[in-house]
C-alpha cells in the first residue's frame, strides 16, 4: 500500500485504440487527441469510464492501470454498448449497412474518402463539387475559396541584363 506523500507511478504515453496520446493530460483531455472524437464525446466516455471504474474522469490518464486500458478502450470504440445516445455516434444509418456506429482513426478516414468516392461516381452536386475542389455546403465564391488552384494570369517581369541601369558616367 502507497504512503500519503508517496507519488503515483505515472507512465508518460498510454497506447488507446492505437494511438499514443499524453499520459501527463486528463483522461478526457488525452481521448481528445484520437481522431474521431471531439471535446463532448471524450468527456462522456471519461465520465462512463468512471462509472463503471471508479476512477475519477479528470485523473491524468497515465496514472491508470494498464488494466483499465482494454475498459476505455472498449467505452471508444464500442460506445452503443455502454449506453451512449445514438446522437452521439459518427456514423448514423451507414448507406451500405444501415447501422449506426462510431468509427476512428484509420477507419474514418476510409469511410470519408469511400462516401466521397461513391458521391463522385453517381454525379451528385456535391460529389462534383468535392472534385472540383469548391465548397460543397452553399458557400459563397465571389471573393473567397480562391487558394484552391494555381495561379493564373500573372507573369513575373525579366530581369533586363548589362547590371541594373544605375551606373556612373565617369569624366567631365
């Protein structure tokens, strides 16, 4: 058993659904850094992993047992399981499955790029509008989103030779 002026063994990267994020960080604050999950997201599983813990959800993550690790883990990447609102979730109604999941990391960055792709092939406006690279949601295009392209219709001048045109003329 640890003494009271004892300090706790802290491990200073922690290895969560593949990533490694910063042991010296909250438990919500660390999840922040996995991909696919924003600020409200990471604090309710923080706030799940205590429940069903007890660990309190702003104690720094790698000051956890390794034990505990498999448990927010688990609460990431399988959240319908532990009684998350389907609101929540990234990933409602799949066009393929027709479920609703929350998917990170690698697999959000797939299924991003394959509903892009599926957009494409059916010409949608949207998906033509991603190829283009333009806003696709109903920006405006006067004056903004001009930094997509190469530049166009500006030449730089050439430089004229014999050393500039600033040269003395010697001699009275």
């Amino acid at each position: 058993m640890k003494q009271e002026g004892e300090k706790k063994e802290i491990r200073y990267i922690v290895r969560i659904a593949g990533k490694d994020v910063d042991g010296k960080k909250p438990i919500f604050a660390a999840l922040m850094g996995i991909k696919g999950i924003s600020h409200r997201f990471a604090r309710v599983a923080a706030m799940q992993f205590e429940k069903e813990t007890g660990v309190k959800f702003d104690s720094k993550i790698g000051e956890i047992a390794e034990e505990q690790d498999n448990v927010l883990e688990s609460i990431i990447t399988e959240p319908e399981k532990h009684g998350f609102p389907v609101w929540m979730l990234n990933r409602r109604n799949d066009f393929y499955t027709g479920k609703t999941s929350h998917i990170i990391m690698g697999d959000l960055d797939f299924a991003k790029r394959e509903d892009i792709k599926r957009l494409n092939i059916i010409k949608s406006y949207r998906g033509l509008r991603h190829s283009w690279g333009l806003p696709v949601r109903g920006q405006r295009t006067k004056s903004t989103h001009r930094g997509k392209g190469p530049v166009v219709g500006v030449m730089k001048k050439e430089a004229k030779k014999g050393g500039g045109g600033g040269e003395k003329k010697e001699g009275k």
